[in-house]
C-alpha cells in the first residue's frame, strides 16, 4: 500500500448487476492512488449460458468460455472505468473463492473490492459465500459493498 492509498486493486467480476458499485469504488480507489485495478473472472462452469456455450461444439466449451469471458472482461473494464484508469484482466477456471484467493496471492494487491450478492439466508447455507470466504482467507482488507437495491 502506498503512503497515499491503494495502487494495486483486485476486482472480481461475476458480470452481474452487483458488482457495478464495487467497480466504482475500485476505480475511485484507483483514481486517487493513479493505481491499477485488476479485473478477475472466474469460470466456474464453462456451459454456464453466460459464455453462450451453444455457439459451440462441446469438446471446444472451455477454450470458447474463456475466449468469452476475457471479452466479456475487457468490455466491462471499458464501461465501468474512467478511461484513464490503469487496468488488467485477468481470466481463470475453478472454484471462485479459491481462484480468487490463488489470485491475491499471485497479484498481490492493496484491497480487494467487492460486491455481496445478498442472498437468502436457505440460499446461503446450501452454496456457502465466495465473499465470506475471501473475508476469511484473503492476504490483503477486503472492501465489501452492499448488493444493489431492487
């Protein structure tokens, strides 16, 4: 961390509507610091229909998820942060929470930034937290935004 704020940012982006304040809030991290924010996916699950697997054959499904999601990525960067903002993209396959953690580890960052889904609490018990657990396991503070008003 510098003496003036946070010049490495992690951001997990899951591209949902969630995670459209933690973005903000890591680029204002980014701004007053002139840090660098790095934007992290993970594919957990290669025929999500979000990387829009049956554009694909299936034996070619994680070479085209990954392809996707670094767009995917790329275009979010460009729309959630001022064009003069430092960034990095950075695409990866597995558990979420434990390709985030792998991921803090590599990037080492200042902060990581973001967003809680705010499930139910059946929903949470059933699939458990990724945030709870980059709170707990994570090697840097963790700046948690509230999910999206409905």
């Amino acid at each position: 961390m510098t003496a003036i704020g946070f010049s490495r940012i992690l951001l997990p982006v899951d591209f949902s509507i969630h995670g459209e304040a933690a973005a903000a809030y890591a680029a204002w991290f980014a701004q007053v610091s002139n840090g660098t924010v790095h934007l992290v996916h993970v594919i957990a699950n290669p025929a999500d229909p979000l990387y829009e697997p049956q554009e694909v054959a299936y034996w070619v499904m994680v070479e085209h998820a990954q392809t996707k999601a670094a767009a995917m990525l790329e275009r979010a960067a460009t729309q959630s942060l001022p064009a003069n903002c430092a960034h990095e993209c950075l695409v990866l396959q597995g558990d979420p929470a434990d390709k985030l953690i792998e991921a803090a580890k590599r990037i080492q960052p200042d902060v990581i930034v973001m967003a809680t889904h705010g499930r139910s609490a059946l929903a949470h018990l059933m699939m458990g937290s990724v945030v709870e657990k980059i709170v707990r396991h994570a090697p840097c503070p963790v700046f948690v935004t509230r999910r999206a008003p409905e």
